[in-house]
C-alpha cells in the first residue's frame, strides 16, 4: 500500500446513526468549502430515496465547529450514518499540478476507506442533485467490473486523444471495492500521477480523469447517461448556439459540470435550480447565502445570463466587471 494512502485520512469522525450491515455506501468528497455542497447531494439523495439506507463518506481537508453541527443535523434528517474522513493535503504533493489543488484525489482514497463495510461504493462529485432512484444501482452486477461509468460529453475526442477503447466522465463512480483493493487501483493512480506531474511538456490535460480512463481503460461498465447527466446552466457567447439540455426529469443524477453552479446566484431563474433551492430551504444549509459572480469567467456567465433575461442595465455592469478583471 502507498505512502500516500496509508497517511491519506489522519482522522473519522462518526456522526448521526451507526452504520449498518444493508446500507448502500455514497462517498463524497472537496474541500472545506464545499462541505455545504456535498450536504447537498445528500440530500437531494434522501428526498428521492426515502426507503433507502445509506452510509454517507465526506473526505475533506478540515471540518469546523459549525459544519459539524450541520452534518450532524443532516445525519438526522437523513437517518443515515455520516462518516466525516479528514484529508492531510501535504501527501498529495507529489502528485498535485501546478495549481496544487489535492482535492481531486479525495474521493480515490474512497475504496480502501471503505473496504471491509462493503463491496460497493458509489461516488459523486459536490455539482451532483440526484433526482431519481438509485435502486438500480445499489443491484447492479459488477462482478467483472472495476466500476460503472457513464461517457463523458466529450468521449470522441477524449478517447482519441488518449487512445483509449472509451472515455468517462469520473463525477459519478460506481466502484466495485473488492477488484479496486485486489489490484491496488490507489498505488497504480499514485505512481501515474507522479508521471504526469512531473511531465512540464504535455501533462494530461484533465490529470485525474485522464489517468482513471487510461489505467480503467476497457475494464468499466458503461450504464445510461441519465446516471451521470452533463447538465448546461452555462450561457454561451452572442453568436454561439445554446447547448440543449434534456428534460431534468428524466435523469437520475444532474452533473452541472458547467461553470456556472446552482449555488450561484445569476443562475436562480432555472426550473431545476429552484428545485434544488427548495430541498435546500430545508436543510441545515438554508442560511447559506448563494455565491455572486467572481472573477472573469463568472462575471462573463453572469453577464450573459442577464442578457438572456433582457436585464441589460445588470448586464452593462457585469460586463464592465468583467472587463475589469481581466485588465
């Protein structure tokens, strides 16, 4: 087992009911500013599986006073066991780009954490609302599989570029524990991600991501779209057309891998927005308040949004500000 895995998790926290023998087991991972996101995912799980036992995983990098209140609160409302796993960054250092963000190996260390409560794991990623049963996953056959995936919008090219059989998007796995432990998944990520970290030529562009198609490469289970569904808030330039999203209700699990997040406030206006704000005026983030647009790809977003709803006084100054920031 690695250096990095065995140091990964310096401490769990247990809160809410003891976790049992029957629950389907959900990890989800970010830093400490994301813990309000995370919760979130939660419970858009809960409110369309009302049947279901679930063991929740957070995995971040450090855990307040405040929000530990909070997920205790969502233990409760979930009836669901929350184990909160904190995260030491520094041993992602050789493995981390440029931007040193180490989150994006959280939810890898997920599996070994989780191995010996059961064989199944499914990951999401904090954009996620679920809407629909995950009754089909919590059966799915996975015997022959590492994992369960779902194609990335941008499959043909990815797949091209890496010369892989096919590419996923890694915002949703479902991961089968047992083969992930037995060919240990975690070290092979490791020892490809210190490549590429090191590489200043031409490093994977999506690292993470990449390097789970290419080590995952002809060994996942690919299911339906509608479980891991790349759904558009974003609003694109005067001359570009607007992408076409299908209808929300017909997906299990909405990704809205998109810049523009529904905890955003220039995004509220969105039928599928509003129903995700109204499951959080019911949680223990109802207090929350929704994050303004920063920086020049927000501001940019923002400004076009608000020329879609004819709002062009907003819009002049958004621009302005977006103009701004990139001087």
């Amino acid at each position: 087992m690695s250096n990095v895995l065995s140091h990964a998790v310096t401490d769990t926290i247990h809160l809410g009911r003891k976790a049992e023998k029957e629950d389907f087991h959900i990890a989800l991972s970010g830093t400490a500013d994301y813990i309000s996101h995370m919760g979130m995912v939660a419970m858009t799980v809960k409110s369309n599986n009302q049947a279901m036992h679930i063991c929740y995983h957070f995995f971040v990098n450090t855990l307040s006073d405040e929000e530990k209140a909070r997920l205790q609160e969502a233990a409760h409302m979930l009836d669901s066991a929350v184990e909160v796993h904190l995260i030491d960054d520094n041993v992602f250092k050789t493995i981390v780009l440029s931007d040193g963000i180490a989150a994006f190996f959280y939810r890898l260390v997920a599996p070994n954490m989780v191995a010996g409560e059961t064989d199944r794991l499914l990951y999401l990623d904090s954009d996620m609302m679920c809407h629909g049963s995950l009754e089909p996953l919590r059966t799915l056959n996975l015997d022959e599989y590492y994992a369960a995936v779902v194609s990335d919008r941008w499959e043909e090219h990815q797949k091209q570029k890496l010369h892989t059989q096919r590419y996923f998007n890694s915002g949703m796995m479902l991961f089968n524990v047992r083969k992930w432990i037995e060919n240990d998944c975690f070290d092979d990520i490791v020892h490809r991600a210190e490549i590429n970290a090191s590489d200043k030529s031409k490093p994977l562009s999506k690292h993470d991501q990449d390097i789970l198609n290419q080590m995952l490469d002809g060994k996942c289970l690919f299911i339906e779209k509608k479980y891991n569904y790349l759904y558009n808030l974003d609003r694109q330039s005067l001359f570009k057309k607007q992408p076409v999203n299908e209808d929300y209700h017909r997906q299990v699990i909405i990704h809205f891998a998109g810049h523009a997040k529904p905890w955003h406030s220039w995004v509220q206006v969105w039928p599928v927005v509003q129903e995700y704000a109204a499951i959080q005026k019911k949680s223990p983030w109802k207090e929350v308040p929704l994050v303004p647009p920063k920086g020049h790809k927000n501001l940019h977003q923002a400004a076009r949004t608000a020329r879609m709803q004819g709002k062009y006084g907003e819009m002049i100054s958004l621009y302005l500000k977006y103009l701004g920031s990139k001087a």
